[in-house]
C-alpha cells in the first residue's frame, strides 16, 4: 500500500502539503516576531502594493546568498491595511538569513492591493516566487 500526498501547484511549482506548512510556519513565526517589533508603530508604509512591486522587490533585493530557492509573500489583513511579509527560502523551505542571523526579506503595511496581486492570492494568504 503507497502513501498518498496532495500537492499545491503555485505557477510552475509543486509543493507537497507538508512543506507547504513548513513554509507557512516558519513565514508566520518571522511575521509574528516583525509584528511585535513594529508594535510602535502601525503606520502605513505604502497605499498601494502592486504585483510589479512584489516581482521587483524579489528581483532587485534578492540577497547575494548561493542557499537561497525561492521567495514568498505572506499576507494578514486587519481592519485598516494589509501586512504584507516578504521572505526568501532555502531547498529546505526555511528562511534564509545572513551570517549575523538576520533574515531576508521586509515586512510592510499596505493599505490596497492591486487586482492583479488579489488574483495571484486568489482566496490564499501565501504565495511562493520562484
């Protein structure tokens, strides 16, 4: 008798439902920890976020990191503003950080998405670039 899975299709990705937490676990204890530091703060970093920017964040802000696979959009949305936690990962899934320990990646407040970034989430609150 063989193990059945279930895989997510993400653009050209397959990723099997565990890593899928994994991703997920990990995107939302680095999101929890971004929370707590900005807790100061709740001002808006921008009023709109738009799929070009997200494509160009990972693009141009991709850390010069031979370990890093992918990058992943995390989004949570309050009352007021989306936030919206950027990250890069490893072969592994996990985040990526620097020598120092600091993780790649940002994490903004945004007030709208553009249609076009609601299409890609499509109901979901992750999605993987790769």
């Amino acid at each position: 008798m063989s193990a059945r899975t279930s895989n997510l299709i993400l653009g050209n990705s397959v990723l099997s439902l565990p890593v899928l937490a994994t991703v997920a676990a990990a995107i939302i204890g680095f999101t929890y920890v971004r929370w707590l530091i900005g807790q100061r703060s709740r001002r808006l970093d921008a009023e709109l976020l738009t799929y070009t920017d997200v494509i160009t964040y990972f693009v141009e802000q991709r850390p010069d990191d031979e370990v890093i696979r992918c990058g992943a959009l995390l989004r949570a949305h309050d009352s007021n503003a989306w936030t919206m936690s950027f990250v890069f990962l490893d072969e592994a899934n996990s985040i990526c950080a620097g020598v120092d320990g600091t993780r790649y990646g940002q994490t903004l407040r945004i007030k709208n998405l553009d249609a076009e970034l609601m299409d890609l989430f499509a109901g979901k609150d992750l999605v993987v670039f790769q």
